[in-house]
C-alpha cells in the first residue's frame, strides 16, 4: 500500500502563509487606505462565512455518506474531515467579527434607535442578545460535533472496532439533522438579515445549495492537490467520476433554486419583494450574469459529457470557476444590503482578503491532513472503496 | 465489484437465476385468486362511482362541486397535485436512486413506475374535467386555429400542461424501455399460443444480445438523468400554480423544492402500502425484504422531516415578513374553522414519520403500513388546506366562505383511487411486478448466497 | 448461407472466463446473449461506448430551441398579448415549457434512435436460439466461414468449458 502519512512540505507552508499575509496586508489597506469601513467589513463577512461555509460542506460530505452507508467515498472522506477542521476557526473569526464592530457596521437592524416600523415588528427576532445566543448555539453545535464526527472517525481507524462505526453513523444523523436547521437559520441571521425588511423562504436552501456547490468544487481542489504531491493513488478515476457528477448535480441543483427564486418574485412582482433584485439588477447587473455563467452555464456544459468528469483538466479548472463563481454569489447576497450600490467595488480588498482567507483554509486543512492517515483502512467499507468500478 | 459483508442481502433465500425468474412471473400464471377478484370488484365498483360523478360533471356543469365563488379552487385541484405527488415515487426510485447506485430500488422500482403512470392518468384527469368539457380538453394545446390565439405560455397552468404531458411520455418510455428484457422473459417462459404472440410483439424482438443489453444499460442510464431533473421540474410546476399568484399562502418561494419533497414523501408511502400488501399476496417477501421497507422509511424521514421544516419556515416568515396578510393566513390556517384540517396535516406529515427513527418501528410492518395511510393522508390534507384555506378567507372580508364538498366531487376523487387500483390490479396480472432482469443483475453481489470474491 | 455456432454457459463469471479463454485461441464470438446486461462483457467483446448520449444531447438542444422559440415567436410575432404587465419576451416565463420541451426531445429522440438502430420495436422478429437465455443461460454465437473447419472451433469451446455446443443454419 502506498504512503497514508501526509507530510506538509515548508515550500507549501511558505505559499499558504504569503497569502495570509497578503490578506493581512489588504485588509490593512482596506482600513487605511481610504475604503469605506462598511466594505471592508462586508467582505470580512462574505470571507468568513464562505470558508466556514466549506468546512461545514466538508463535514456534510462525510456524513451524509455515513449516513446513507456508501462505500465508494471512504477513500476521499478524510479530505472532507480535514476541511470540516476549518469550523473552529471560521466560527472564532466569525464571532470577533461580529463582537469587534462588524455587526453594527454592516447590519441596519442593529440600529436600534432609529428603527422603521418594519424593523420594529421584526425585533423580537432581530435583537442582538437573541442574535449573538444563536450564534453561539450554531456555531457551538457545528464544532462540537466535527470534534466528535473526527474524533470518531479516528478512533474507528485505530482500533477498527464496529462500535465506533455505529457511533459515526449516529453522529452523522445528529449533524444532518441539525445541521439542516441551524445552516438555514444562520444564513437568516448573518446574510438575509442584512436586507433586514426583506425576506424569502427558500433563501435558507437557495445558499445552502450554494454552498453545496462551492464545497465540493473546493474537496475536487484539495484532492487534486493531494493527487500531484504524490498522495491519494489510490483514489481513481471513478472517485473523481462521482465527484463531478456531485459538482455538476449541485450546480444544476443550484440554478434551479436560484430560478426558483427569482422567477416567483419577478412572477408575483409584489414590490416588498421585487425591491432585493431592483438593487442588484440596477447596480450590480454584471455580477448578477456572472453569477449565472460561473455557477451554472459553465459547469452545465463543460461537466456534461462523461469523459470531462473523469479528467483534472477539465475539473480542476471547472472547479476553480465554480469557486470563484459562487464567491461572486455570495457578493450578490451580501454587498448590496451591506454596503450598497454606490459604495461597492471590487479591487485591492475584494481580491486580497479572499487570498488571505483561502491561504488560511489551505494552511489548516493541509495541517489537518498531516494528523491522521490520508485513508481510513479500517473503515468497514473501505475495501468496497478501493476495489470500485462502474460501468457508469 | 466487493460488496461489504456488513450489508444485508437484498434477496432473501438461495436462489439461482431460473428460481428468480420462476418467483417473479408465478403471479402471472394460473388464475388469479379469490382475493383478486375481491379487490377488482370493490375498485371497479369505486371506478363506477366516478363515472357516474364525471357524468353529472358534464351533464349538469362544474355547478353540481361545492365550489363557490370565492372557492374556485377545492377538491379537484387538492386531488390532482395529490395524484400528481404519488406519482413522484416511482420516478425517483427508477432514475435518482439508479443514479446514485442504490441497489435495492431494483426491486420495487417496476411496480412503483406503474404506479406513476397510474397516478399520472389519474393526476391528469382533474384539471381536464375543471374544465367541465372533457372532449374540449384539446384547447389547452397550442395548435393553429381559426382564432389565430395561441395558448397562454405566460400561465404556470400551462406550464403544467406541458409538464404533466412530458412527463407522462417520458415515463411511460422509461418504465417499457425498462420492461422489454423482461417482456422476453415472459414470452420465452408463456405456454400458450396467443400469449406467446402478444408478449412476443410487445417484447420488441429482444433477444439479450450483448450489443443491445450494453445499449439498453446506456439509455436506461441517461433516461434516468432526464428523469431526475424532470421529476423535480413537475412538481415545481406545480408549484407555480399556487406560487406564481399574490394569494397570501400560496406565493411564497420555498414552494418548488418543498413541494417536491412532499411528492416524494407521498409517493414512498403509496408504495409502501401497496408493495406491503402485494409482497404478501404475491410471495415475492424474499425480494421486497424488510431490509426495502426500512430503506424506504428512512427517505419517509428525510422527506418528512423537509417538509416540516418548510412548514416551520413558512410559518416563521409570515411573521418575519411583517406582512399582516401573510401572517394571518397563517392564523388562520392553524386556528381558524379549518384548523382541523391544519392539525390533521400536521400530525400525519410531520408527527407520526418522525416514529420512523426507532428501527423498531421503521422494521415493523403493521406500524409501517399504519404510518403509510397517515402519511398518505396527511398529504392529501396538506394540498387541502393550501388550497382551500387561503382562499376561504381572503382580502375582502365580505366575501368570505366555506366551502364543503358535494357528494359528485367525493365521487370524482373516489372514482379516480377505483381506477388507479383497478390499473394495479391489472398490472400484477400482466406485466411483472420486479424487475427481472435487474434483481438478476444484483443477485451475485447482493443476495443471499453472495460470494465473497473479487472479480471484475 | 450462414453458418455459426452456439454454445452456453451458467454462470456469468464462467462466461467471462471462457471468453477471455477462447479469444486467446483466435476464435472470434459474434455476440453473447444474456438474461442481464453482464459487466465486462462490452470490453470482452470489444464494443466501443454507445454514442446515443450524444443523440440525446442533439434533440435536447433542438427540443429546447424549439420550445424557447415558438413561445418567442408568438408573443413578440404572432400575437403579442400583455399579461400581467410583464414583457412580450418573457424570458423567465418561458423557461419551464424550454425545459419540458428539451427534455421530451432528448428523451424521444434517444429513444427511437435505440429501437431503430437495434432493429428492435414492436413485433420485431427475434431469433431465438434458446428459450433460456432471458431466463438462466448465457449463450455464445461464433459465426463461421463457409470453408472454415467447425471441428477446431467446437474443441475450443469445449476446451473453455462451454455446454450445448450446436453447429446452426441460417437461410
């Protein structure tokens, strides 16, 4: 069997830290360097939130195929253990956040006392005790259970015994179905609410599906990554097969929540509604096609046949866009509520906080990955996973 | 391909192939039992019913519904999402559990794709007697005519009419491209003359040559990738019916996927209540094993468990909304004089599936069966009190109403479940109930006497 | 006139074994039918990938052109109509016929180009050679030249263990 121990090169260590510190150095920018503070905040947010976001994905990968007993994703699964260790992380940066300014800079409900009438009915909800309970509750729940789910996950590998087996697949259940509350309540609380008088029902999902998408494409990432330092031979072509038949299901997935959405507000043209795509249309109607050609069109086309999902040429690279597509997204959600029209921008900030933060994710996932071996051998179906070939 | 020795077998008893074959065409031999007759008698008896109710539909005029001017809307639209939801079963367990490589939905998914198309027929007739000219049904197709007026393609309903259409045809397809080894098999085993002529024709000339079994696997395999999106546009389109609109529980955004989840969760427990009495009945329970029935009652919870956090989502943003006409439509529902109906929703779709968690309970027939017909209720409950709630009490106080329903729209929906089991009956007597060829195909990996070896 | 051979199998694993087994001795197999699809059969008999999907693609573009089109073409040509205050090309209203339409296109086409190309559909004639193939057995078909000796192709089935080995005409 080949190398399990993964071993962080400091060539790679020495990557991930320039581009925290380019992050570091774009938000000193964005601070001092005349940007509006709003902003900076506002792409702080979309950061956090996104990686946290994908270390959620990370754990959601893993137990859900727990829970529904497939073997074939065993091989990959300590990919999506080691993103699910960003959760601390993100939830820490998430709450300095919010405590140092970031919630009254951006959230117009926080204002509590110029408030309008609408706001007023919605404060037995939006209040910032009720708020910051919730946050600790999802983010305790979230990294409460990834320590478990790992914790686990590990012992499982050690000592090989069942009982740890069916101990993931309780936990697993425990985390879906948990998680299918809390992922919706929270992007309520940390992205809906930034447009605080308007609402939506299927908003919860439509980001979740967002983040579906964005996760897997980042696992495809990291697996490649893994793949050309020499590790992870044993994850085949099949592997990778299922992998993008998830990122090009979840895209389609995707655009049809977002369809969803859009059509039955445009539809029904009722102007308490129609007002969250006026802004976006009016201000940021380059984005707004983006968003569609990153995350749905490309994917669409280039993952169709079956050959593209089974090579990294055309993965990788889908990938990527589908990344960058879905952080062009979640600047949909987030800027216009946040900063507005006028005030937003994409330039220095924009680009160099995103390299911060996906060095720090890199840095802590690769991290995470030197800590255990790179395949669980002991999985009970571990073995169905190595010997795994379809004709489809 | 390894299979874990840690899974269950999905059939039962050691068998061979010839025994497989045997099993599964025995309900089609000899004549039909005593219980047969029993079940076609009451089913066809309930179809008369419906006929006599679609006669005064059309003699008399959609005046003999309940319906009232403020209710436009009642049983037949409740009726026909309801059928139209069953039918999601079938779809799903054919196309996106054969995508994501679940090996049981070999099994049921035969029986389960007839029942679609059973539904789909039964679906499909509500909206065409609504418009109380069965034989005018035509007008809803864009065709040039003398009027130079095209069909509305604005109009969700429309959009309905092209989604029902389409996915009736592609099912329809999906399910006799499915069955045509099969049709061999029940032509090669026939003994008659006449029966070995019918089933010759209908089998398509199949001989099992690798060439066309390899093609076969192919467009079973992409059909079922159209199938997977298909059957979520359906019931999103039917969605939009209510969505589209400005009602106060109807236009809310979260309907297209809860919907579909509803049908889904629907349609497994139709399934489940007719393969719980058929398995029995047909002695095919080494095939369609506790093992099937657990696993369908776990997508119950998941299903269920979705749609009570869209109830819960829904319920939470009409306050959130601010908006006084979202919130006490929402009242309403859950106080006001339909809240029985509400409650009744609410406790078969969201309360009793959650008793599924106890494996005890998911593994039990008798209970799984119980929890089926709630299910099933529930949801016929559920299109009832979206429909007719929030129309009874809209924004002009004045015109506000009940609605009950006559005893010819009772007839109507009674007549259309005589027929869709009627169309069951007659399947079990015609056409094999599993798969044949694909419980073979799992048969070395996944049944009882399986091998433990690795070969490729 | 045609001459082959049949022979069968009971096992699917013995099949493929056999196969591998008489292909090394030169002898080419026609077809194998089967009761199942059976895996590795298509690269044991060397058959390349079948291109219906592209098929399928092809009518699901015109499908959804179609769709997408005509609803164009009847609200901004035929008889432009207002409803609702919404545009004559209503983009996001078309969308659902657009779909259904590329669907019902790619699933038909695909279809028919299936039972056409396979020379299957209703009351197609097939030959068969053993009423047990769609039931339990697996049947070879080696086709064999008119001068080419039978004997050294029934030793080599034999050899490969498989049963029932019968020399057959076709007119």
């Amino acid at each position: 069997m080949e190398n399990l121990t993964f071993t962080l090169k400091k060539k790679t260590v020495t990557i991930f830290l320039i581009m925290i510190a380019v992050g570091v150095l774009s938000l000193a920018f964005g601070f001092f360097g005349g940007i509006e503070g709003k902003r900076v905040a506002a792409n702080l947010l979309l950061n956090i939130y996104y990686f946290l976001s994908m270390g959620l994905i990370g754990l959601f990968f893993v137990t859900v195929h727990t829970i529904a007993e497939s073997g074939w994703q065993t091989s990959v699964q300590r990919v999506g253990e080691a993103m699910s260790m960003f959760i601390p992380v993100g939830g820490i940066l998430l709450v300095l956040f919010f405590v140092l300014g970031g919630l009254h800079s951006i959230y117009p409900w926080t204002h509590s006392d110029h408030l309008d009438a609408i706001l007023l009915k919605k404060v037995a909800y939006l209040n910032e005790p009720f708020f910051y309970i919730r946050l600790v509750v999802f983010l305790g729940v979230w990294v409460l259970l990834a320590y478990y789910v790992r914790k686990t996950s590990l012992a499982l590998d050690v000592k090989g015994d069942l009982k740890y087996f069916s101990k993931m697949r309780t936990l697993s259940a425990i985390f879906i179905v948990t998680y299918a509350i809390t992922s919706v309540v929270s992007s309520w609380d940390w992205l809906m609410s930034l447009d605080p008088h308007w609402f939506s029902t299927l908003y919860g999902w439509y980001v979740f599906s967002s983040m579906l998408a964005s996760g897997f494409a980042m696992l495809i990432l990291i697996l490649y990554l893994l793949k050309r330092m020499g590790y992870m031979q044993h994850v085949n072509d099949e592997h990778m097969h299922d992998l993008g038949k998830y990122l090009f299901g979840f895209s389609i997935f995707w655009a049809y929540l977002w369809f969803s959405q859009y059509m039955l507000i445009w539809y029904a043209n009722i102007p308490e509604e129609t007002v969250y795509f006026y802004v976006r249309h009016k201000y940021f109607s380059d984005v707004f096609y983006i968003n569609l050609i990153l995350n749905f069109v490309v994917p669409f086309l280039l993952l169709m046949t079956r050959k593209s999902k089974r090579i990294f040429g055309m993965l990788v690279p889908v990938s990527i866009i589908v990344i960058i597509g879905h952080w062009f997204d979640l600047y949909m959600m987030i800027m216009p509520g946040a900063v507005g029209g006028e005030a937003s921008g994409f330039g220095i900030v924009e680009i160099g906080l995103t390299i911060g933060f996906l060095g720090l994710f890199g840095l802590i996932t690769f991290r995470a990955l030197t800590k255990a071996p790179l395949a669980p051998k002991n999985h009970p179906y571990f073995k169905e996973s190595l010997d795994y070939h379809t004709h489809y | 391909m390894y299979v874990s020795p840690l899974r269950e077998p999905l059939i039962k008893g050691a068998k061979d192939y010839s025994q497989v074959t045997k099993d599964i065409l025995a309900p089609m031999a000899g004549k039909p039992s005593k219980y047969w007759y029993m079940g076609i008698t009451l089913s066809g008896a309930a179809a008369l019913f419906g006929a006599w109710a679609t006669f005064m539909t059309v003699y008399y005029g959609i005046g003999t519904w309940g319906l009232n001017k403020t209710i436009g809307w009642a049983w037949d639209i409740t009726n026909f999402v309801w059928w139209v939801g069953i039918g999601h079963a079938g779809t799903f367990i054919s196309a996106i559990l054969l995508l994501f490589r679940q090996k049981w939905r070999t099994s049921i998914n035969r029986s389960a794709e007839a029942m679609t198309l059973m539904a789909i027929a039964c679906a499909g007739f509500f909206p065409l007697i609504h418009m109380g000219r069965l034989l005018l049904g035509f007008f809803i197709l864009p065709y040039p005519n003398t009027r130079a007026l095209w069909v509305n393609f604005n109009s969700p309903l429309l959009w309905d009419v092209f989604a029902i259409t389409t996915y009736l045809l592609v099912s329809l397809v999906f399910w006799y491209i499915g069955l045509i080894p099969d049709l061999g098999t029940v032509r090669d085993k026939a003994t008659g003359k006449i029966r070995k002529a019918i089933y010759g024709f209908l089998s398509f000339g199949w001989t099992g040559s690798a060439r066309h079994c390899s093609r076969h696997e192919t467009i079973s395999l992409i059909l079922a990738g159209l199938a997977a999106p298909l059957v979520l546009s359906v019931h999103t389109i039917v969605s939009f019916d209510f969505a589209t609109s400005v009602i106060p529980g109807w236009h809310t955004t979260i309907f297209p996927p809860y919907f579909v989840s509803g049908a889904v969760f629907s349609g497994f427990a139709m399934v489940l209540t007719l393969l719980i009495v058929a398995r029995k009945a047909l002695n095919l329970e080494d095939y369609i094993t506790v093992g099937h029935i657990e696993n369908m009652n776990k997508v119950i919870i998941i299903t269920g468990s979705i749609v009570g956090i869209a109830y819960i989502t829904e319920f939470f943003m009409a306050w959130y909304s601010g908006v006084e006409y979202e919130q006490y439509a929402f009242i309403n529902r859950a106080t006001g004089p339909y809240a029985w109906a509400y409650w009744i929703m609410m406790t078969c779709n969201v309360i009793t599936p959650q008793l599924f968690w106890f494996k005890k309970i998911r593994t039990n027939l008798v209970a799984t069966f119980i929890i089926s017909i709630f299910v099933n209720i529930g949801m016929w409950f559920e299109r009832f009190v979206i429909v007719v709630t929030s129309l009874h009490r809209d924004y002009l106080p004045s015109s506000w109403s009940m609605y009950k329903p006559s005893m010819v729209e009772v007839g109507l929906y009674v007549g259309t479940l005589g027929v869709f089991f009627t169309l069951f009956l007659l399947f079990i007597r015609a056409f094999p109930v599993i798969a044949i060829a694909e419980v073979k195909s799992v048969l070395k990996s996944s049944g009882d006497n399986k091998k433990d070896v690795h070969h490729e | 006139m045609n001459k082959y051979i049949t022979a069968y199998y009971n096992d699917e694993e013995d099949l493929l074994k056999g196969l591998k087994q008489i292909k090394s001795k030169g002898v080419e197999v026609a077809d194998v039918l089967s009761p199942f699809p059976v895996h590795g059969l298509d690269k044991a008999l060397g058959m390349k990938r079948s291109r219906l999907t592209r098929v399928a693609f092809t009518g699901g573009a015109i499908g959804a052109m179609i769709g997408f089109g005509f609803q164009a073409w009847v609200f901004t040509q035929a008889y432009p109509l207002n409803f609702g205050g919404k545009p004559f090309l209503a983009v996001p209203s078309f969308i659902p016929v657009t779909f259904e339409m590329a669907v019902l296109f790619a699933a038909f086409s695909m279809v028919f180009a299936f039972l056409i190309h396979n020379k299957l559909g209703p009351g197609a004639a097939a030959v068969i050679h053993d009423e047990r193939i769609t039931d339990d057995r697996f049947l070879l078909v080696v086709k064999v030249a008119d001068d080419e000796n039978t004997h050294t192709i029934e030793e080599v089935l034999n050899e490969a263990g498989a049963h029932g080995i019968t020399l057959k005409k076709k007119n």
